[in-house]
C-alpha cells in the first residue's frame, strides 16, 4: 500500500495509472482527486454501524435520507446495502477502488456527497463524462455504471450507487476468491436479521 503523507492509500499496483490518469484529467481541464481509496475494517464497520444506529444518513434510491426508525432490521439490511458494502466486503479493503471527484468543481460550503446527482446533472457532471470516456485507457474500470452481480438485484444499484467509482482490474482477482463465500455469509446474515 501506498503511505505516502497526504497521498490517498492504494494498492502499490494502482499508483501509476492513478497518476496518468490525474494528468490526462489535468489536460483535460479538471483536478482529479481521490475522495475515498483504502478503508480498513474497523471504518468500515464504524460507517456500518452509524447507518444501522441512525447516527449517520441512510439514503433511498434517489439519494435523499430515509426514516430508518420504520424499518425492520432486515429493512435496514437491505437499505444500507444500497450504498455500503458490508464490513470485510468493501471492495475498498482492497486498496484497488477509489471514489473520485473534480476539486475544481466542488462548490464552497458544501460538501462533496458522492452522489448520482452531483455527478449526473450537478457539479461534477462535466468531469463525470470525461470519467466516463477515459478510465478504461488507464486500466480502470467503472464497476457500478451497471449492475454486475454482487448486492442482490432487488437493490437496483446500476442506478443508486456513485459514477464515479473506479476500480482496478486487480480488484476482480481479489473478488472472485471471495465472491462465493460472500454471498453465503450476505445470505445468513439477511436470513438471521429477520
């Protein structure tokens, strides 16, 4: 892993794609940044938990948040998964995903969101279509621009989860190893929240 002071932590593998990838950005007139790369279990689960507690926003398929108090806990489950991976299913763990934005773009005072609004219609639109056009000439792939197995299908995430994820081909080696095991455990674990 990279840990470099101030540098986004990713896969050693990943590094150089990620900086011709920022400079091809850079010709192109945006200031690519990473927002999210590595996360460790424990911030996973932190993030986990905040959501199933309600001490951190659930949003619903339109990126607005949701009364969780309503929901059953295999609701919550389910409502979560549309945006969070599971603790150790976060394809973050891996050092291979990144979460990216255009930094010339953020508006003052508020928050990147990494949501489909930002980056459909909002202020990272223009970047999320050059995102869209460029990312596979530098080895990266966009794996939510469409469903592709993973979270159950009922959960529509082609159309919920952020455009602007971009993954590593080495994430589908990691992947493969853990795709059986995973839905295994998804499954007792939604079975068991019932």
């Amino acid at each position: 892993m990279n840990a470099q002071p101030g540098a986004p932590c990713l896969h050693q593998e990943v590094l150089s794609d990620v900086v011709a990838l920022q400079q091809a950005a850079s010709r192109a007139g945006f200031a690519l940044r990473v927002a999210s790369g590595y996360r460790a279990f424990e911030r996973q689960l932190a993030i986990w938990n905040g959501k199933f507690n309600g001490d951190l926003p659930v949003l619903d398929a339109h990126s607005q948040p949701m009364d969780i108090t309503r929901l059953s806990d295999k609701e919550r489950v389910h409502a979560i998964l549309r945006w969070s991976a599971l603790p150790g299913a976060s394809r973050h763990h891996w050092g291979t995903d990144m979460d990216v934005y255009d930094k010339q773009s953020l508006i003052p005072d508020q928050p990147l969101a990494l949501t489909p609004p930002e980056y459909d219609s909002g202020p990272q639109a223009a970047f999320s279509s050059w995102l869209y056009a460029n990312v596979s000439a530098f080895g990266f792939f966009l794996p939510y621009a469409r469903y592709q197995g993973g979270l159950p299908e009922s959960h529509g995430i082609s159309a919920i989860l952020p455009p602007v994820r971009q993954c590593y081909p080495l994430s589908l080696r990691i992947c493969s190893r853990l795709r059986s095991p995973m839905r295994r455990f998804v499954g007792k674990t939604l079975s068991s929240a019932n």
